[in-house]
C-alpha cells in the first residue's frame, strides 16, 4: 500500500495535473530564465545603455519607413525612434518587445 501522504507525479494514479501534483513536482525541471535586454544608444545625448524588453516598443508597418522602434532615452529622456529591418524586428519580437501591427487606410 503507498503512503496516502507522499505526492502523486506525472506517473501517478492522478496523471500529470491530478490533485497529488505539488509545486515541487510540476516545477522539478524549469530553470531560471534571465530577462532579455537590449543594446542601445541615444542619438541625442549619444548615451550607449541596456534596456529591457519592456522599455522598447516596435511599430511594423507596410513598409521599412513605417516600421520601427522607440524607446525614452533613460540618460537624457529624449524620445527615440529607430528605423527597424527585418533582423531587428526578428530579434525584438522574439525578446518578447511589445509589438504593434499598423495597418494602412487605403
């Protein structure tokens, strides 16, 4: 007979997400992740610094003239908007920056 008391993992009588899954158990195998962060530079005060996904936005238009990224100068807090390629948008969506889809009014 086992031990009414001991947790229940994934092989269990209660499967993966049964009632005898503890926190332990369903969180065994993650690791920490460290947070993303971003090289940038201000053009106006031509600070060079790191952000975090969260402090940048990306706006993807139908074109490369309307497609791009901004974030507040966190040295001088200046407004900046950079152009952004299709290799910028890849690594920024993919870092987890929120992104912005605009759509023309034609």
């Amino acid at each position: 007979m086992s031990d009414p008391l001991a947790p229940s993992g994934p092989s269990g009588p209660s499967g993966p997400s049964g009632p005898g899954m503890t926190a332990a158990v369903a969180f065994a195998g993650m690791r920490r992740v460290s947070p993303v962060v971003f090289k940038a530079g201000c053009p106006d005060c031509r600070g060079r610094f790191e952000l975090a996904a969260s402090a940048l936005r990306l706006a993807i238009g139908a074109t490369s003239r309307t497609t791009f990224y901004s974030f507040t100068c966190p040295e001088c807090g200046s407004a900046v908007r950079k152009p952004a390629g299709e290799r910028v948008v890849e690594l920024l969506t993919g870092g987890g920056v929120r992104t912005l889809r605009l759509h023309s009014t034609v």
